[in-house]
C-alpha cells in the first residue's frame, strides 16, 4: 500500500492546485471577462463555500460507496471542470465549472487521510498532506507560469487538469479496491461537541484563514497593482512565496512541536509584522522582493497551525469527524476572506487589504489567549504496537 500513500499525494496536489491555482491568473481573467478584481475573486470564494457548506452531506450520502471508486470520481470530476474552464466561454460558464468539483472536493479529504492512518498511521498521513502543502505553495506559480509562458491563461487549467489525470490513472491501475467501511461511530463522536474549547479552536480557524487569504488572494493583483510588476515577474515572485513556503512548512512543523501556544502566536505577530511592511513597501520593488520572501515562510504555518492546535486533544475515535469540521472551516475561512478582500478593493483599492488580514490576525491573536475549560482528553492509540499521543496531521 505504500505506493498507493504516494498517489493519494499527488491526487492532493492536483485537486490543491485546481482550487488555488486561479489565484496568480486571477488579473488577466479579469480583463479577458471584463469583470472587477473581486468579482474574480469570487472564483476562489465560491469554491470554498461550496466544500464548506457540502462537506457533511456529501459525506454522509457516500459512506457506503467503494472508496476507490469514489477517489476515482473525483479526480475525473476535476479533470472535466478544468477542462471546462479552459474552454469556458463567458465568465458564468467559469464559475460553473469551478463550483462543480467543489461538491466532491471534501470526499478526497475524508478518504485518503483515513486509509493513510489506517495503512501507515501518522507517518502516512504526513505524506499524503504533503501533497497538499505542496500545493498551497508551488501550485500557483506553476499555474501562472504556465499562463505567461504559453501567453494563454487557459494553460493553467490544462496543466492542473494533466495533474490530476496523472493521478487518476494511478488510483485506477495501481491502487488496491477498498471498499467501503460498515462500522457506524458518527453517532459516537458527537461528544466532541460538547467541549467549547473545540468551537472556539474551530472559530479562530475561520479567523486565521479568512486572514491569510483576504490578502493572498489578491497578491497578483496586488503586485501588478502596487508593485507595478509584469507577468513573468509576477510569476517569478509567487514562485519564490511557494519556495519559501516549503521552507516554512518544514519551520512551522518544528516550532508547533516545541510549544504549540507560542509558536501560534509568534505565527500571527510575524504574518501582521510581514504584512505591515508589505503595505509601506509594496511600491518598492527591491524591498517587496525581500518582504515577500518572509511572507511565503510564515505564511504556510497557517495550513498546520490551525489543525494542530485543533487535533491535539481530540480522542481518536471522534478524529475523522472533527477533521471534517476542520475542512468546513478551512473553506468557510477562504470563503471569508477572499470576499473580505474583494470587499475591501472595491470600496478602498487594493493597496489597502493588508489592512483586513492584519486586524483579522490581531483578533486572532487575541483568541489565543483564552482558555476554556476541556471536556476531551488527548488520545493515547497503539499503531502497530508503538504507543502514540500525536494527533493524525501533527507530524505534517
């Protein structure tokens, strides 16, 4: 099963890259529609809304399904979607074909992290997390870069389209048939509702998305805007955010270890720090360059931030449900922000929406400091006889 770990990988990738892969390219479909910056940016938002608002239903109706099955009907959703897009004709059809994988986006979520942990446990859901935060800091680039090198922004659907083919084609050849678990243990991991320390994690993680994505949605922009940078430049740029981006995953992973509290904060006083000098900078290019250095490291730490500080006393058996909730507010948060921020550029301009991040990060940084009483305990598990008390994605 180890190589089908590594195809659950590159699946997380592709389907990554299709929903924030429209973010570099997020300009020049503005001018080719004739539409305003934020509502693009709507391209970004509906997706998200659409996998927060879906995600336990659609979860819920498939769960007697064969879930290879299942992973196999996503990819070959997104295939099609990207396809549709490069095709689309009219800025209506685009939205269309983005908000059609978004109904199945969560099930690739729910499944491959739960036949990781069952095959490899923490280890190989580290793995196939990794493809995902991969994508969060290397899938727009490449996205963009393959839009000014072809001079044609349907080259990004393509290539995220080709990604996730290549992925579909391992699920369908290479991966075993899983069927479909019959335990029923929804019902036993309500309790976990009971504990409001849990809804105020789940809150601040709304928070902290809608934050880093009320900005990052609109970097292009924000560069071609502000920074007066070219395309090629731009795509340099988001390269160099992803590169560093790695960097700090791999950071970010070691401080949360440590000490989950101060590392969560040091992570949003850096990230208002890093975006306060973006606001008096960003018409510099020289500094912007550097700036922007700092603020793909940092910025990727909010992807394990949240789901660490969340997971960390989460019993087991109550975990895939609360991974659900997660998912529903990671994209409630992109949602959320990407709207924020759209808001913000049509009423003030788009120098101005670092503006909407930083006050969302010190309200964040706020909720850090409070401490609810715990109703759930850390779990102790046994994987394969080695006693473990991390949660699922801490080792990410």
């Amino acid at each position: 099963m180890k190589k089908s770990i590594y195809i659950l990988a590159l699946g997380a990738f592709g389907i990554i890259t299709t929903e924030f892969g429209v973010i570099g390219i997020l300009p020049t479909i503005s001018r080719e529609f004739k539409v305003s910056m934020d509502t693009a940016g709507w391209l970004l938002s509906a997706f998200a809304l659409t996998v927060a608002v879906f995600s336990p239903f659609i979860t819920a109706l498939t769960a007697k399904i064969n879930r290879k099955l299942l992973l196999c009907l996503v990819l070959a959703v997104f295939i099609l979607s990207n396809l549709l897009s490069a095709f689309a004709t009219s800025f209506t059809v685009l939205m269309i074909a983005r908000i059609l994988p978004a109904f199945l986006h969560p099930l690739f979520w729910n499944i491959s992290l739960a036949v990781a942990f069952k095959q490899g446990g923490a280890k190989a859901v580290s793995i196939v997390m990794t493809g995902l935060s991969l994508a969060t800091v290397l899938g727009v680039p490449i996205t963009t870069y393959a839009a000014e090198f072809f001079n044609n922004w349907q080259a990004s659907f393509f290539l995220a389209s080709f990604i996730s083919l290549i992925a579909f084609l391992g699920l369908a050849f290479l991966v075993p048939n899983m069927p479909a678990s019959k335990e029923k243990a929804a019902q036993s991991q309500m309790f976990v509702l009971k504990d409001p320390q849990l809804w105020l994690n789940l809150l601040s993680t709304i928070l902290t998305l809608a934050a880093m994505f009320s900005s990052y949605s609109y970097l292009a922009g924000y560069l071609e805007k502000i920074t007066h940078m070219n395309g090629v430049q731009i795509s340099m740029m988001l390269l160099l955010f992803g590169a560093m981006g790695i960097l700090g995953n791999w950071l970010a992973g070691i401080a949360l270890s440590k000490n989950i509290k101060v590392a969560t904060r040091v992570f949003f006083i850096l990230l208002i720090l890093t975006q306060t000098l973006a606001y008096y900078f960003g018409d510099i290019f020289k500094p912007m360059v550097i700036i922007l250095s700092f603020w793909g490291l940092i910025h990727t730490g909010g992807f394990l931030v949240p789901n660490i500080r969340t997971t960390q006393a989460v019993p087991h058996s109550a975990l895939e449900f609360v991974n659900s909730l997660l998912t529903s507010c990671y994209n409630i948060g992109i949602s959320l922000g990407a709207f924020l921020g759209g808001f913000v550029i049509a009423q003030y301009g788009i120098h101005q929406i670092v503006w909407m991040s930083i006050a969302l990060l010190a309200v964040t940084l706020g909720i850090s400091f409070i401490k609810l009483p715990e109703k759930t305990k850390t779990r102790k598990e046994t994987i394969k006889g080695i006693k473990v008390s991390l949660p699922v994605c801490e080792q990410v």
